[in-house]
C-alpha cells in the first residue's frame, strides 16, 4: 500500500529568487509555498502564471507548472488554463503595473466572471523591473524617475475595483507580516471562484517612500489576523464596501480578509459553466478534426 507523505513547503523548491534582500515577494513565494503544502496540493496539479515584473518571475522560482507571459496578460492566460482543465489549481501572480495599468482591463472583467482562480498581485505601489517609475497605486506627490515632480494622478484602489465589479473573494495582505500570508492564501484558493489578494509587498531598492515602517504605519487589520477585530459581515458587499470607506477615511489601509461571497461556484453567473472541459468530451476533437478537413 503507497504510505501518502504529508507535503512540505521545500517540496515546492525552485531556483534561488535573485530578488533583492528584503523585497517583498520572497514572503508571498512562501506563503504560496506554505499554503500549497497545507492544502496537499501536489507540485504537477498547480499551474503558476505571472506577468512582467519583478514579480513575474514568482513563476520561475515555485515547482509547478509555470507561464511566464506577457506584460499585464496573467488573466486571460490563468482562466483559459482553468476551463482547459478544471482539475488543476490555478494562480495568477503578477504586480501592480502588470495588473493595474497595462493589464487593468483583465482585472475587471475576471472580476465578474468568477472563474475559480487566485490573483495574488504583489503590490509595491511602483515599476520595480524597470528601475522605479510610476505605477497606477503610487501615490498623489510621489516623486519617482518618471515623475520628478511628483504624481498628480490619484491612486486607483484594487480593492474597491474588485469589490465593485463582482469579484467574491477580496483580500489584502501585508509581506512585513509573512505568517499570516499562508492562512490567506489558502482561503483564497479553497474559494471556489475569483479571489484576488493584494499583498503590499515593499519594494526596498526602488520605492524609499512606501518602506516597511511606512506601511507598519498605516495598515489597519479589519479581521482576527494581526491584532485587528472584525466588526462587519465579512459576507455583505456593501458592508465591506462600508468598512473599506471608514478605514481609508482615516488615511489607513485595510488588511486581512476583506469579503468572502457565499454559495458560489465557478463561473456560476456565466455561460462557463456550460463549456465541456477539453478533456471531458473527446468528440469535440473528432468534430474539429471534420471541421479541419473542409480547408484540405
Ligand atoms: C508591453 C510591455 N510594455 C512595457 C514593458 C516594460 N516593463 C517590464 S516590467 C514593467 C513594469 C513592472 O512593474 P510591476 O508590474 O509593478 O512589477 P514589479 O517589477 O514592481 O514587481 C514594464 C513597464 C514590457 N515588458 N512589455
Ligand atoms: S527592484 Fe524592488 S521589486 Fe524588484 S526585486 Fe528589488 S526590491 Fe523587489
Ligand atoms: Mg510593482
């Protein structure tokens, strides 16, 4: 009889990340790590898909299945592998100017369509890659090489983005706290739909403004993780909608799990789940071979 053997997070090991010391990202290739053994997920049922970026190479340094695509295309790529082969578990990883600028639109839309992947998105509020420019979560007078005069524009809000268009599982985690990381992580991916969790992931060569003790400075727990107490219904959208308002009102930023929806299955409010998966039918290959022929 096979004795099962319970998986460690070295199990997931890699090559060594050249990421600087200190970045942020070495607590979310952890935490995945971590998350991944706990939930007894096996190295071949993972696929990790990341952009361009400093955190795209998340891809490179985590065993399992990987695509290292384009700049801001992390969602397009992850749902189509998931309705491939609904088997596996699928993360999307990427950064802030992958997700947010160039790949923004994605954002929304896998928001709203609630197919059953985690976009984990390390957040350090710059372009760390390209040595330091601007990105859509820098903040207003935030003096950066692309702007020496400081950003005019406002910040965008990532959480209240997928809180508005759908998205039903929304969280936010800070790397400066790496135990909590895994215990989120596999919340967001036991979740059966699109969860999106954006960690504040300090870039520390490149952003000398939104630094650890910054953040230490500013992040407000809204649940049990660190110290916080949740005083909201974490399953009512426009409560934490509501709760997301109060602590920004107070120039805070709010970490922890933010909103769970209830009862949902993948790509439940969507024609997805009429789609055959390419291994389910194998007469739709014979169909597409006849189809083939009408161009011989
Ligand atoms: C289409 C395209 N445009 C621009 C670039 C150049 N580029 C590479 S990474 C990057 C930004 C990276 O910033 P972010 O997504 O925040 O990742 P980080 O490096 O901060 O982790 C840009 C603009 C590119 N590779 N492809
Ligand atoms: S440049 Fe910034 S984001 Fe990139 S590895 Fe270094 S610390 Fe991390
Ligand atoms: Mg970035």
């Amino acid at each position: 009889m096979a004795v099962e053997t319970k998986l460690k997070p070295t199990d997931y090991d890699s090559h060594f990340p050249t990421w600087c010391p200190g970045c942020g990202d070495y607590a979310v290739l952890l935490g995945l790590k971590k998350a991944l053994a706990e939930l007894g997920i096996k190295p071949h049922e993972v696929v990790v898909v990341s952009g361009i970026g400093c955190s795209g190479k998340l891809s490179d340094y985590i065993k399992a299945y990987g695509f290292h695509g384009i700049h801001g295309r992390v969602l397009p790529v992850a749902q189509a592998i998931k309705l491939s082969n609904p088997k596996l578990t699928v993360i999307g990883a990427g950064g802030d100017g992958d997700g947010f600028a160039i790949g923004g639109n994605h954002f929304i839309h896998a928001c709203r369509r609630n197919i059953d992947i985690t976009y984990i998105v390390m957040d350090n509020q710059i372009y760390g890659l390209t040595k330091g420019q601007v990105s859509p979560t820098s903040l207003i007078g935030h003096t950066t090489i692309s702007t020496p005069y400081g950003v005019k524009d406002s910040p965008i809000d990532p959480i209240m983005i997928a809180l508005s268009n759908g998205a039903t599982f929304v969280a936010r985690t800070f790397s400066g706290d790496g135990a909590i990381l895994p215990k989120i992580f596999m919340e967001g991916i036991k979740h059966k739909g699109f969860s999106f969790i954006d960690d504040i992931s300090p870039c520390v060569t490149f952003n000398r403004f939104n630094t650890y003790e910054w953040y230490r400075e500013h992040i407000e727990y809204v649940d049990e993780s660190k110290g916080g107490k949740r005083d909201y219904n974490v399953h009512d959208r426009l409560e934490a909608i509501d709760k997301v308002k109060e602590v920004k009102s107070r120039g805070k930023i709010p970490v922890g799990i933010i909103f769970i929806e209830q009862g949902v299955e993948s790509g439940d409010r969507h024609y997805i789940k009429d789609i055959a998966p390419i291994d389910a039918d194998l007469t739709i290959r014979e169909d597409y071979l006849e189809f083939l022929k009408e161009f011989e």
